[in-house]
DNA sequence: CACGAGACCTGTTCGC
DNA sequence: TGCGAACAGGTCTCGT
C-alpha cells in the first residue's frame, strides 16, 4: 500500500503516538531488511535514543531520534504497526523497536521489498528524489518546462521518484485520466493545457487519496477507502466513470497501466 | 538519454 | 480439484 497518500496516512496516525517514547530494544527478523547496518550494530546503535518526530519525504517515512533517523520504505508490501508490547510476532515481521509504555513498532512485510536506514542524517538519501508534488516546489510551469526537457513517456516518467517523488502506479493511473492524457503520450508532445491539467489532476487525486485514508487493496487492508473510488485502476473492462467506454489495461514500462481509450486517445 | 529485461520476494488469483 | 502462469501499491542494475 505504499504511495504517497498511504505512507502520509500512516504517518499522520502513528506520529502522536510515537512521539515521546524511548525505543527500549530493537528485533531484527529479516536483515537484509538493514539496508545499511548489521543487526547486531543496528540494536546496539537504536538502543535508548527517544522518538522526537515522524515525518514523510516522497513515499519514505523518517523517524527522527535523538541524534540519528530511521528511516523506512515500504517497497510493495510493507506495513507499520504500532501494537501492545506482548502482541505475538506476525509471519511477516521483519523488524520491530519496542518502546516505553509497553508498545512497540512492527515493520511487517511479506515480500521482504522494504527497507530501513539507520542514519546521522537523511539527506544523503533523499538527495536525487524530485520535488514534492504537494510542495510548493512543485508548480504548472515547473512541470511544463521539466516535461519539455524530456522525451519519455509521461507515464513511466512519472513513476520516476528522481522527476517527480511520490506518485506510484495507482495515483498515476488516476491523475493522467483525471487530465485526460494518454499513459504513452511522449512528455515533449504534451501540450500548455495538458501540463496545467496534470498538474492540477496529480494534486487532486493525491489529496483525494489522503482524504479518503490511502488505498486498501488486495491483502494488506488497513482502513483506507481510496480504493472504492478508482476511475481506471484495477478496472480493465469495466466502463469509464465519465464516459462509459470499456477501461483498457496495458503494459508500459513493465507496469500493468489503465486508461479510458476514449477520454485519454493515443498520441497521432 | 531512453527503454526493456531481469532481480529481489511471497502470496493471491486466473485459466485450463 | 489441481497446478502452473500471471500478477501485485516499488526500485535497482545492467545491456542495448
């Protein structure tokens, strides 16, 4: 479940209450999940260091602890979880930091994709990501004129967490319908009111996205809803919400991509 | 620079 | 019913 609506979602829920806690020991099940620290340095290092914050960059989590961050991805399938102390381990756990108040941080994760980063500063990592397309930095003329520098298809380049960070297949799906664009168009070829149109679509559906509590789908349901209202996404077949024509799934870039053939004609 | 294939992993769903 | 193929919210690396 890891966009940008979904990892904002569970940072909003888990920040205030794990601000303030103190993380008493670390268990690591899984240690390539340490992209770079050992286990045994990892649970010497956390030990200790109290939580000061919870913040979001793109679709990555950074906790703040005194003197370093932790910082986490999700990948595919990845889950936070903030239970009692005495909950027993889940199959997919692979890390997990208990706290003060008899509560502790899971990191489950079934296919084993996630990541975390023990680190003095995070800066380094979030160094090539693009900008925030909630930000500020982020405007129709930046967007016109990055997508002029290009030629790529707009879809696969808006997957590019170094163009612009946080969109993943689901939102992007969304907002090239919502702005009525082909998924292959090339990026060159997309015109002044396209790009205001993007623009204005990848804001939308992102906030749609927080609204409605991130996307729950498949397995790993955690009370989002975003998913009850998709226009295209997972419904190849079925009909457009705004015009009625059957919604098409095809591949570009090696993701599965959906789009209404009547709302988004291909490129001349 | 742009793009495709292959890796990394496990679980669910689809098609015969 | 069973079994293999296809597919899944992500990202990295390599070859062309």
């Amino acid at each position: 479940m890891p966009e940008l609506p979904e990892v904002e979602t569970l940072v909003r829920s888990l920040r205030p209450a794990l601000v303030g806690r103190t993380i008493l020991s670390a268990r690591v099940r899984w240690a390539r999940t340490l992209a770079n620290d050992t286990p045994a340095h990892f649970k010497k290092q956390i030990g200790g260091r109290q939580v000061l914050g919870l913040a979001r960059r793109a679709k990555y989590f950074d906790l703040q602890v005194t003197g370093a961050h932790l910082v986490i991805h999700l990948r595919m399938s990845g889950d936070l979880r903030l239970v009692p102390a005495d909950q027993v381990p889940a199959v997919h756990d692979r890390l997990s930091l208990d706290l003060s108040g008899d509560m502790k941080l899971v990191f489950n994760d079934a296919r084993k994709f996630g990541r975390a980063w023990f680190l003095p500063d995070p800066a380094s990592l979030f160094a090539r990501l693009g900008p925030e397309p909630l930000g500020e930095d982020f405007t129709p003329a930046w967007l016109c004129a990055a997508l002029g520098a290009r030629r790529r298809q707009i879809k696969p380049l808006l997957l590019d967490q170094t163009f612009i960070a946080g969109l993943g297949n689901i939102y992007t799906d969304e907002a090239l319908h919502m702005a009525k664009i082909h998924p292959q168009t090339c990026s060159q070829a997309v015109s002044a009111a396209q790009c205001a149109a993007l623009w204005q679509a990848i804001r939308a559906v992102l906030q749609e996205g927080i609204r409605r509590n991130g996307a729950s789908i498949d397995w790993v349901y955690r009370g989002g809803e975003f998913q009850n209202y998709f226009r295209v996404y997972g419904r190849a077949g079925q009909a457009c919400p705004a015009c009625g024509a059957a919604v098409e799934r095809i591949v570009t870039g090696q993701r599965g991509t959906h789009f209404c053939p009547v709302c988004q004609p291909a490129p001349a």
